[in-house]
C-alpha cells in the first residue's frame, strides 16, 4: 500500500453551466507514485473536473490542496506552474518543429542576451527524452513520428514543467496494442519518479492493467473510491451508471410497422465494420457506444456526408445509392447532427431561412423562393416544436441551445422525412428543453416515423429506446430488446466485455 502522503486534494468542487449542473460537490485525492483512474460515463463531470485542474474552467465552490496549500487557478499557465500538466488523445503541437521545440515551446532557455540558447534547448531535451527511455533524438522533426511517440514528446513537455501530476484523457484511443505496453512503461516510470496520474480510459482492461486506484463520478457527483486490487469490473460498471432509468421519458404505445430501412455489412476502413441493421415504422433504435465506436461515422454514411467503401443501404425494400446529402434526402432520409452549431445551423441566418433551407425547392415556383410560404411552414413546424423566439427571423446565435436544437429538429421535419437520425439531440441543452424534446421524439414515433436515437447519455437510450444496439471500436457487438436491456449489459457490451 503507498504510504506517501497526498500531492492533491480536491473537495466540494461544484460548477455549473446555464441549465446544467456539470459538478456537485466533488471529491478527487491523488497520491505520490499512484495512477488513479477518473470513471464516469459519458456525461458524469470528467471533463468540466479536468478542465478546473488545467486552469479553463474556475470552480463555483470548491478547494483545490497541492501539498496541503491553497490553489487558484485563473489560467492554463497557473496550472502549469502549479505542477499540473494533461495529455489528450489528440496531440496539439507543432509538427514542422522539431522535438526540442515542442517540449519547450512557451518557455524556451534564453541566453542573456535574450536569444535563445540551442545547444541548452537540445542537452535539456535530450536530458528528458533519456528520462523516458525514448528512441529518437530532439532534432527529429515532430512530423516524422508516430501517434505513440507523439505521446512521448507530450509527456517530455509536462516534465519540463515540472509537473508532478500528470492527467491523461483517453491517452490509448489511438495507439495499437504494442504503443499501448510502450505507454504503461512510461507510465511506470513515472510512477517510480514520484508523478502522481489521472488515468481517464473507457477500456476496462487498461484500467485494472494500469491504476493503482479508482474514483467514479456519476450526474457531476463523488460516488465512491477505492484499490482497484478490491474491486471488480461489474462493480465498477454498477457505480458508474447506477441510477434509476425511470425518469421522465414518455411512455409509448406504438404499434411497430414495416421495416424501412435496411443496412447490410456497410463498411470504412477506419471507422465502421460490417454494419447491419433493420429499422421499422414507428420504432426508435438506440445507438450507444463509447468514444471511438463509429456510430457518428455510420450516421453521416448513411446520411451521404461520407461514403462506405462496401455494403448495401435499403429502403422501404429499394436499394438506394447515397453519394450526398440530398441523395439522402430524396429517398426520406433526415440527420440531426451531434454539432448543431457548426453542422447543424447556419448561425448568422435567421429562424425561416434555418427551417426551410433543406425543402426550399418546396418554397419556390419558377426558381423565384415564397416567402409566403417559408413562413408557413416556418410558423407551423416552429411552433410544434414550441420555439422561443422574438420573431421567425431571429437569428440562430441570438436563441438558447434548446431553442437552436429545436430548430435543427424542425427544419429536418419540413423534408417529410420517413426515416429520421438524431445524433445527440440533447447534447448541451437544459433539462426542460431536454423533456421536450423527449417527448416530441414519442411523438414522432407514434405517427410512425422510423428514428434512430445516437446517444451518449444511457439513462435516455435505455428510456427512450425499442431496442439498442451497442457498438465498440466500429464494431456492432449486440443489439439488445425487451427485458435484456440493463445498464450494466450495455456498458459492459460498449466496454468491448462479454456478451
């Protein structure tokens, strides 16, 4: 058991966003040569309490303890020199430079002269590289290496700083099995130096591989801690996601139709492999997975975003070629997508324009566009949606996220679609515009639209949900209905466990 005393202590740290409240009195504590591993599902506070750590967001209320002192974190920098650093799966550095360059990019060793000192740049670089056993050399142009040794470089800049407590968000999301071993040597050397590490990781095996001991957030709050050594996997599952499904979500009774849609081994190289699926009227089809496990990509090729390299796309029993969005739409499809800010919405445009873009050939005679008309079916999908709004040619940027994700909704209903991706269509909204929009999806079911629900957030897959189908790695692992839906099953399926 590691007896050193505590190098961090966070308590009663709390922040909230309008209509959402990220974290509630959390709790984190690490230690001296101990790697503890951050749990929650997607959505549980990890994030919002790593970004208090690295100095972005400040805390509503809260003590940050480093060494037993008082911290306050105004900036990035603060919590650099505080000893903090974090390494993300996507690296964000300069690859024309080389490795020295990155490592002390922002504080570079200067001569007095105030030019900075190369041959200190390199002995330093080449100090730290040594320090983690890499295999390359501080001259080599960032380009020229791997995703792993990109990680390497990472690591080399937080011990430039002097950081003694390392974060690392989902650092093996994109490294093979080998770079995976390579990254937990470096960790253990870490370790054995003194670092304290944040292990953030939805893969179960890394987890009781790598961490001394775990911490699981759920809805932004502390549900417990412990030795990894004294827990097991479905324990952990059960407190990552044990909470009631029964919360407000509609009850539906709908009488499931013919199918509609039917997807047949469509495949990407690097994103989705073999899916197929069927959907039918009336139905809702839950997608969950964890991040990396292609549901977004499978949306946008069924939608003619991107395309399958192989595979066949039915609907209502008509093979149909999806090149482009409107080969899409043209044969009933509709996506919502994950960012309606930047995907879903064009933000300088008014209400009316947002809404009738997709369908304005609807809206025009002789190429000349109807006003009249926008605003018709501007007025009457607008409303069923209950859109908050001064008039119909406000602008998007100006309207609360629930409102825009309304608008999204609405304008995809103006297509008449009979097939309808939503992709996260609560992401970032209230609660109440969240319940809305629940119930306007049963809604949308009961009149017999076909909708497949991408979610992250379990309780509203399970809740909203027929059946689910549960995707890992790109893979379709399960699709589960009627009494095999549990949380603990399809957590433990999303986790790539036993099914």
């Amino acid at each position: 058991m590691n007896d050193q005393p505590s190098i961090l202590v966070l308590s009663g740290l709390s922040k909230s966003f309008p209509g959402v409240r990220a974290l509630n009195d959390a709790k984190l504590t690490l230690r001296s040569g101990e790697v503890t591993a951050l749990l929650g599902e997607n959505g549980a506070g990890k994030s919002t309490l790593v970004k208090i750590l690295t100095g972005i967001y400040r805390p509503d209320a809260g003590e940050i303890l480093i060494d037993g002192k008082a911290q306050h974190f105004n900036q990035p920098t603060d919590s650099w020199a505080a000893g903090i650093a974090a390494i993300h799966q996507e690296t964000v550095m300069f690859d024309e430079l080389s490795v020295a360059e990155n490592i002390f990019m922002g504080h570079m060793p200067r001569k007095k002269s105030g030019l900075i000192d190369w041959p200190l740049l390199h002995s330093k670089s080449q100090e730290l590289l040594k320090r983690i056993e890499a295999e390359f050399t501080s001259d080599t142009i960032l380009k020229t290496l791997g995703v792993a040794q990109k990680h390497m470089v990472e690591i080399a800049r937080a011990l430039s700083h002097n950081a003694r407590i390392i974060i690392m968000d989902e650092p093996t999301a994109a490294l093979s099995g080998r770079e995976i071993d390579d990254l937990f040597d470096i960790i253990n050397q870490l370790k054995s130096q003194g670092c304290a590490i944040i292990f953030i990781s939805h893969k179960f095996e890394e987890i009781f591989k790598i961490a001394d001991r775990w911490t699981c957030l759920r809805d932004g709050e502390y549900v417990g801690d412990g030795a990894i050594k004294d827990v097991t996997q479905a324990q952990l599952v059960k407190l990552m996601v044990g909470r009631s499904i029964d919360q407000v979500f509609p009850k539906r009774n709908v009488t499931i139709g013919k199918t509609v849609l039917e997807v047949d081994d469509l495949s990407n190289a690097t994103e989705f492999d073999g899916a197929s699926f069927n959907l039918r009227q009336g139905e809702i089809l839950g997608f969950y997975g964890l991040v990396g496990a292609g549901r977004s990509e499978l949306m946008q090729s069924l939608f003619g975003i991107s395309q399958a390299e192989r595979g066949t796309v039915k609907v209502n029993g008509n093979i149909v070629k999806i090149e482009n969005p409107s080969d899409a739409i043209s044969a009933g499809i509709a996506y919502v997508p994950e960012d309606r800010q930047v995907q879903g919405t064009f933000q300088p445009f008014g209400i009316r324009e947002n809404i009738t873009l997709p369908s304005i050939a609807n809206h025009a005679a002789s190429n000349v566009i109807s006003y009249t008309d926008e605003l018709a079916t501007t007025r009457k999908f607008g409303a069923r949606l209950s859109v908050k709004a001064s008039s119909w040619e406000q602008r998007l940027n100006e309207l609360s996220g629930g409102n825009q994700q309304k608008v999204v909704i609405a304008k995809w209903l103006a297509t008449k679609p009979n097939i309808l991706i939503l992709d996260e269509p609560t992401k970032g909204i209230d609660i109440g515009s969240k319940a809305a929009v629940h119930e306007f999806i049963g809604e949308l079911a009961g009149e017999g639209l076909a909708i497949i629900l991408v979610s992250s957030e379990l309780p509203e897959v399970i809740g909203m949900s027929d059946s689910i189908q549960v995707m890992h790695e790109g893979k379709f692992i399960r699709r589960f209905s009627g009494a095999e839906i549990s949380p603990e099953a399809i957590v433990n399926a999303a986790s790539g466990g036993a099914h």
